[in-house]
DNA sequence: ACCTGAACACCGTTCAAGT
DNA sequence: ACCTGAACACCGTTCAAGT
C-alpha cells in the first residue's frame, strides 16, 4: 500500500477539502486515514500549502474530464447547458460535499498563492466550457457569451453554496429551475 | 473603555469573520484588538460559539436595518430590486470582505447549531424582503415570488463570493448586470 | 464585576533518527 | 526510499486566583 500513499493523501485531502475547507485539511486525521503517521505527509508534500495546491489541481482536472464527457455524450449543446448543474448537484449529493473551488473562493483571503492560482483555474476551465457550448448553441456573440458563461457559472455556484444550509437537495433544483425560467440559463425554445 | 469590552469584542470578531469566516475567529488577537486577554473574552461570551452567534445576529439585524432604509429611501419597487446588490458590493468595497453568511455557509457543516440559526436567519430576511418588493412591483403571484426571490438572492451571494477571487470589483458589477439583462432580477421595462 | 496566568489538548511543521 | 517520535509555537478552553 505505499506506493500508493501519495494517492491515498490526496483522496483524503480532497474529501476533507470538500467538507470543511482547505484550512479544514487536518494532517493528523488524514494521516490516521492513509494509515500512516502524520509527520509521513511531509515526506510526499513538502507543505500544507503544496497539499492543497495539488488537492485543488486535481480537483479540476476531474471536473474537466467531466465536463468533457457531457459534450461527448450530448451533441446537442442546448442539452449540454441543460447539464451543466448536475456537477454541482452531484457533491451535494455525496455528503453534502462543497464545490472544492467555493469553499475555497470563501476561503480566499487565508489561502497561499499556489492554492489561489489553482481556485482560479477551476473558474476558468468552467467558464471556457460553458463559452463553448453557448457558441455551438450559435447564442449571442463573443462578448455577450463571455459575459453570460460567467454569470451562469457564479449563479450555478451560488446556488450550491446556498442550498446546503438546507439539508434537502429539493432546494438546490428549485434555484437551478429558477434559472432557467428567468432566462438565465437559455434554452432552445 | 471597559463598559465598552463587550461590544468592542464583537466588532472584532465579525471583522475577523468576515474576513476569515467562523474559523478564522481568533480569540488571542481579538483580545488584542481589544486591549484584554483572551481569557477575559470567556466573561462576556461563554464560548466561541456564543460569540459566533452573537456575530452572525447582529449581522442580520443590521443587514435588516439597511434593506428598511432602501425601501424608506426609494419609493419605486423597481429602484428598491435595482438597489438589493449594494449591500454585497459593499461588502466587496470594504476590504474585500465577505458577507458573513455566504462565509458560514461555506463552514456549514462544522458550525455550532446556535450560529447555523443565525445563518439562516440572514437568508430568510433577505429572501422576505425581495418578496415584498416583488409584490410591491406587482410581479408575478405568490408562489413565482417566493422562487424567484430565493433565486436573485442565491445568484447575488454567488456573484460576491467569485468576484471575490478577482481583485477587481468590477468582475462583481458585471455578474449583477447580466443578471438584470438576463432577466433573472427584473426591471420595469 | 471584570480581568488574568497557567495549564489542557489540539493544530501545522521541523528534524534528527530509524529501517 | 519511506516512515517515525519528539519537540516547537500556535489554537480554543478551563479554572483558580487576583482586584
């Protein structure tokens, strides 16, 4: 198993990120966890710091792959807009987990430098996509998609932020329908 | 200056929360601030969940007094909707500071029950104060009010809490300007 | 009534030492 | 190469003691 070890830090950090924030990573449970002690991470990461900058890295390549997926699996992009939120659903569902990225955009003013640039970097792959998928969906012109991935992006994540302080995941659906209805989130009709 | 301990506490630590969040509520360097020691913060709060709550309470309640004045102030409904944004933007302008409750709900799941109340609390006031003013506008019914209402709060909450990772203030202005062209916060026209 | 020093268990981190 | 025990300064909290 220790050859794996790294990998085991990661998961777990990732997990604990995702419940309780990067100043949540508790080196002496993630250790317990790995099966390990907890003076070992340092042996894999050199800091706490470089532990979540790989953490959030990670984070957004997964949800990369993700989103790649979605385009993969719909060629319609009205339908892939239309999934776009399940992302987010998903973590609420699992654990009532967090967008690792707005746990850590709250966290923002405590986080270091090589944990920010990978906050923004989860933003941006977001936001790209999301340009994307509006242009194949030929709506509105550069500049005005630009505008409108951002703004789905912040409300999508507002949305998850908001509706885990309510236990029901019912919350999280009604935001997203309203978002839809209001215009928001466009649709073909 | 003694009488004053009590209150010159909670300035601090709701500065330090929404800078920090609930966490980042320190008690050595509140006791600081204050020109005490940290021990002598336990004679005014029993715990730093007391404090928490506290903070988060007079949060609300002070939130609460500046919507009234916004109704008080503009007479127009559609002026009041236009006006909601101010009070995260301010936020914003104010060293980057966060609003308190998108802050704990970030840290919801390791928050003292006593302040998760509170949290919800501010949203409940905001989401009644939109309602009003919806109705007061005349839009929609009952029902398309209450949905919309927690909608334009959610997206408002979200567009601080990412325009947040940008230095630049002006990431937030745009977010709150596609929502409006969007539709997602109505106007009169 | 209001404040303090000293102690507790806990954190991230370091480092010399083990295999 | 990989892991550990012991120590560091730091946290919230307690409590007996001061004025």
């Amino acid at each position: 198993m220790s050859e794996n070890a790294r990998e085991a830090i990661l998961t777990a950090a990732k997990s604990a990120a995702q419940l309780h924030g990067y100043g949540g990573i508790n080196f002496r449970s993630i250790a317990d966890e790995v099966g390990i002690k907890n003076a070992s991470i340092y042996y894999h990461f050199p800091s706490k710091a470089a532990l979540g900058s790989a953490v959030a890295r990670r984070y957004w390549e997964d949800t990369s792959t993700v989103l790649a997926q979605i385009r993969t699996t719909h060629s319609d992009p009205w339908e892939c807009l239309q999934q776009f939120p399940s992302i987010f659903r998903t973590s609420l569902e699992n654990a009532n987990r967090l967008c690792l990225s707005s746990f850590m955009a709250a966290e923002y003013e405590d986080l270091p430098e090589e944990v920010t640039a990978e906050v923004r970097a989860f933003a941006d792959i977001n936001v790209a996509w999301l340009v994307r998928v509006l242009e194949d969906a030929d709506w509105g012109d550069a500049h005005s998609r630009e505008r409108r991935a951002r703004a789905i992006y912040t409300a999508v994540a507002g949305a998850q932020l908001i509706a885990r302080t309510h236990a029901d995941i019912h919350q999280f659906d009604d935001l997203i329908a309203s978002y839809k209805e209001s215009g928001l989130i466009p649709s073909s009709s």
